[in-house]
C-alpha cells in the first residue's frame, strides 16, 4: 500500500530527522572536510569552510529524504526499513518532497554564494546521479552499487572544490579511495540483509550470487584495490609517514576481512567484514586529515 493512503500519526522531531539520514550525512560532511583541508591552500579555518559543509550537509540530507520518497513501496516490503516516516505512515510523501527541495535548495544556494559555481555544480551532480540513477537502478541491476559508488564518492570532491576553486589530482585521488571503499562496504551489508534486499526486489550482487563466490571475490579485489589506491596520497604529497604507515595497516587489515567473507561465506564474515569496513574509511581519513593540518 502506498504510505499517502496510510492515516497519519504525529511526526516527531526524530521522524523528520531520520529523513536526512543523519549518520550518512555526517559521514559525507566529514569526508568534504577532509577534502577541504587537504586542497585548501590558505587558512583552512574560515566561513568558507563552514559553507562548504553546512551546504554539503544540506545537499546530502535533501538526497536522501528525496530517495526515501522515491523509495516508498520499497522500503514498506522490507523489515529493516517499513517503520521509516514516510512507509509508516507518519510523514506524507508531498510533505516529506518539500522538506527534502528545500534542503537541496538551500545547500546548493549556500555553496553556490559563498564557495562559488564549482563545488555547487558537483554538489548538483551529487544529488542527481544519486536520485535518478542509483535510486532507480537499484531494482533493475546489480551493477547500481557501481553506480551508487559515485555520488557516494564526491563529497570530498565538492570540498576539494570549495577550497581551490578548481578539480586537481587529488580531488580524484580522494574520489577514487572513498569510491573502491564503498564496494566492500555494500557487499557486507547486502550480504547481511540479502532475504530483505530480494524481499524488495533490490538487485544486489548478494540476492543473484547465492554461494557468494562472487561477492567474495568481488570485496577482495576492490579492497586490494583500495589498497593501492590509498598510497597515492604519499606520491602526490599529500601524506607522510605516519599516513603511510596507516594506509598500509588498514588496507591490509579490510583485505583480510574480504578475504575472510571470500573463504567463509557466511554471516559471521559479512559481520566482520562490515565493522571492519565501518572502521576503515573514517581511520584513514583522519590520518588524511591530520597530515594535512
């Protein structure tokens, strides 16, 4: 049933929080700031700053209230998302529609005036690759995680742009990490919820790939990957020794976790697997962060 025909109990404070998704978009805003600071070529501490994050956040929150409204019927089928606002019943999905523009509005408004054209241009692509082609390949395909991984990955990007005011090699390097980390990330957590996923007609690689062969194979290769991809920032100056050290500790440690999910094939591993994923992205970045402080 769609959730306007549901009656409509009192939405919280919480209700309309939960549509922004807020630890997602927490992780979004951090991963801008270390984008920030590692292009910024001045002083790293200003209203710039808080605009870039303040708008990221704003882009990011209006994407995924959006996504919930596109994502309704599909999120009332499956058990660990029908109790969100919009499948429950308690937000409407026009009201939920206008909560979610006028959160893109004004982050895009806020980065557009005070970071200038470029990272506003990237926070709309952001927004509209996650909507109108993720969002809708997630039922038709298996590939959408690909897909998803790129508006996933440009954050950093959009702060990147905000501080220089121009896409440099590190802009993509920064991309190209967070992008191979999504990979391994997602297979864990689709394996952990495939019953649900295929209960929602979500076309994950877990649903299709029923021994796990090749989701195994899959977050081992993109964490060897990532692996390499994270020493780059070394090359381009961008870490030192305390980084490279980092950067080699944990990418070792996620390629034994996919290794573990490769060998097991089993919840146990997809569990680890995703704490381990959970750990990795914020650890390495922060050792971006600090390197470039």
């Amino acid at each position: 049933m769609d959730a306007s025909a549901l009656p409509l109990a009192r939405a919280s404070a919480a209700d309309w929080l939960e549509l922004t998704k807020p630890r997602i978009t927490l992780l979004v805003v951090f991963t801008a700031l270390v984008g920030f600071v590692t292009a910024s070529p001045g002083p790293r501490w200003s209203s710039l700053l808080a605009a870039a994050l303040v708008g990221t956040g704003l882009v990011a929150a209006g994407a995924s209230t959006l996504n919930q409204v596109l994502e309704r019927a599909t999120d009332a089928l499956m058990n660990r998302t029908r109790n969100r606002p919009i499948p429950a019943g308690r937000i409407r999905p026009v009201e939920a529609t206008l909560f979610g523009l006028l959160l893109t509005a004004a982050g895009l408004a806020l980065l557009a005036a005070l970071g200038g054209p470029l990272p506003a241009l990237v926070a709309f692509a952001t927004w509209a690759s996650y909507l109108f082609l993720y969002t809708p390949l997630k039922r038709r395909t298996h590939l959408a995680t690909l897909v998803g991984a790129v508006p996933g990955a440009l954050p950093p990007v959009i702060g990147w742009a905000a501080a220089s005011g121009r896409l440099e090699p590190g802009a993509f390097i920064l991309f190209a990490i967070v992008f191979l980390w999504q990979i391994p990330h997602f297979l864990a957590i689709a394996w952990l919820y495939r019953e649900d996923y295929e209960r929602g007609g979500i076309q994950v690689l877990p649903v299709i790939d029923r021994e796990g062969v090749l989701t195994g194979r899959q977050a081992v290769l993109h964490s060897v990957a990532l692996l390499v991809v994270s020493l780059a920032p070394v090359a381009a100056g961008l870490g030192g020794t305390l980084y490279l050290a980092g950067a080699v500790v944990l990418g070792v440690a996620l390629t034994l976790a996919s290794l573990r999910l490769a060998r097991a094939r089993d919840l146990g591993a997809a569990r680890f697997l995703f704490l381990a994923s959970v750990l990795y992205l914020p650890a390495l970045t922060s050792l971006l962060l600090l390197a470039n402080l």
